[in-house]
C-alpha cells in the first residue's frame, strides 16, 4: 500500500510553512530548536508533524 500524505519537506517548503526565512530555519535547526534530518552535505529534511508541533508550540493564545 502506498501512502501518497507527504511525511517531510527540504528546507525551502519547510520554512514557507512555518512562514520564516530559509536562513532562520537553518539557524533554528542548528540551534537544535527543531528537529531535522541531514541526508547529504546540502539537504536537511524536517518532518512535517514536528513543522506542526513547533507551530503549535508557537502559537500564542489570547485569553478565553
């Protein structure tokens, strides 16, 4: 059976999702402030489910 929801994304469609810079990104991976692949020099791959935690995590809610 194959799964056709996409499980990760390049840094490029990664940092179009969270809405920051390609170069934010970056730094935020090598801060170790989101989790990341690194599959050759050049390629990272980010998981979505952790772009949509880190969102979450983000989110700044007003008062009920």
């Amino acid at each position: 059976m194959k799964n056709t929801e996409q499980k990760y994304a390049k840094t490029g469609p990664a940092s179009q999702m969270l809405g920051v810079s390609r170069r934010w990104l970056s730094e935020l991976a090598d801060q170790g402030r989101i989790p990341y692949a690194q599959v050759s020099s050049r390629t990272r791959l980010f998981k979505i489910a952790d772009l949509e935690a880190w969102i979450e995590q983000h989110t700044i809610r007003g008062a009920a």
